[in-house]
C-alpha cells in the first residue's frame, strides 16, 4: 500500500477549536505513519512516533510441494500420485502482506474433504500448529495433508497435498512353472 493515496478528511470544532481528522487506509501494504497539524496561525502540533501497522484484506496464499509436484489450491480430488517405501515430506511456503500460522491436519481417508467440512474440523480442534515449514511420516499408511494458513489479521484459506501412499511391504512372488511328465517345463 501508498500512504500517499490514503483518503483524508478534517472537521474543524468552532466552539472549542478542536481539530479532527479521518484518514482512511484501503490499499493491502505494511504502513508506518505519522501527522503533524499546522494550523491557520501557524501552530504546528504532530501526533509524535511513527505509528506501524498492516492493512490486510486478501487471503493468504501458500505453495505446498513434496520436492516434485506443486500444489497452490485446495483440490477437488485425490490421486494418489505420491508414493514411497520409505517416508515422504511436505513442505509449505505461506504468501501473504503479514506474517502467518499454519496448522496441518492429517487424514487417512481417501475422499478429498471439502471446505465446510474443514471449518468444523478446525473447530472441533482437529488441526496442530506446523512446527517450522515441513512435516515428514515415515509410517507404512495412506494419508492425505489439509493446510489452514491464517495471516495476522484472521484471513485464512486451506490448501492440501495429494493422496501419499508409503508401503514398506515387500512383495512376495513365487513363481510355479508349468511341468509335463517327462520333466521338461514349457513343453507342449
């Protein structure tokens, strides 16, 4: 934001000559503002310290990424396109005007769950603080991550990763030729 472009507007008290101006911040942006009043008679009176504060409207954004495919929305279905035998990390960037918390919750159902149903999710408690930018699980399950970012004026927005499946199963194959009677495999 442009504290240039701030709207301002001054009403003046005859009685007791009492001055009071309205200045009207609307742009997003990180302001540090001040005012100094100079009256007709030259008097000039200033309201001191630089004052420091944001004007947020928009919600935050963030870029979700497990190192390979990037997710900036909450999505409309789950695919299960990540896998792993091992473990596998998300990682989260939050984009706003101020700073922003972000809190995960982890669920093993394979339908994608919509807005609403977060919301009251996140109300009945359901979502946990994100310790720095990334969260590793390395056990043998099926889960899905939903992100809600709030920025430091309360707007908030959820975000997921895909489906992930880690399987640490080792696959058990045995394989039974076909034998006729004279001990020779594959013939007719």
């Amino acid at each position: 934001g442009n504290a240039d472009d701030a709207a301002i507007s001054s009403t003046v008290n005859a009685e007791n000559g009492t001055v009071t101006f309205t200045v009207s911040f609307t742009d997003d942006g990180a302001y540090n503002w001040t005012a100094k009043y100079t009256s007709l008679s030259d008097s000039v009176v200033e309201l001191g310290e630089y004052k420091q504060f944001v004007i947020d409207n928009a919600k935050p954004q963030a870029k979700i990424t497990d190192g390979e495919i990037l997710w900036e929305e909450l999505l409309e279905k789950l695919t299960f396109g990540i896998y792993s035998k091992n473990e596998i990390s998300i990682t989260i960037q939050a984009i706003d005007a101020s700073s922003c918390t972000i809190e995960y919750f982890k669920s093993n159902d394979t339908s994608i769950i919509n807005e609403e149903t977060l919301n009251t999710k996140y109300a009945e408690g359901a979502f946990t603080a994100l310790d720095g930018d990334s969260i590793t699980v390395s056990t043998e399950e099926i889960f899905a991550f939903y992100f809600r970012v709030t920025d430091e004026v309360g707007n908030y927005s959820f975000f997921n990763s895909d489906g992930a499946i880690i399987d640490k199963t080792q696959v058990a194959l045995t394989v039974t030729p076909a034998q006729d009677d004279d001990g020779i495999y594959g013939a007719a």
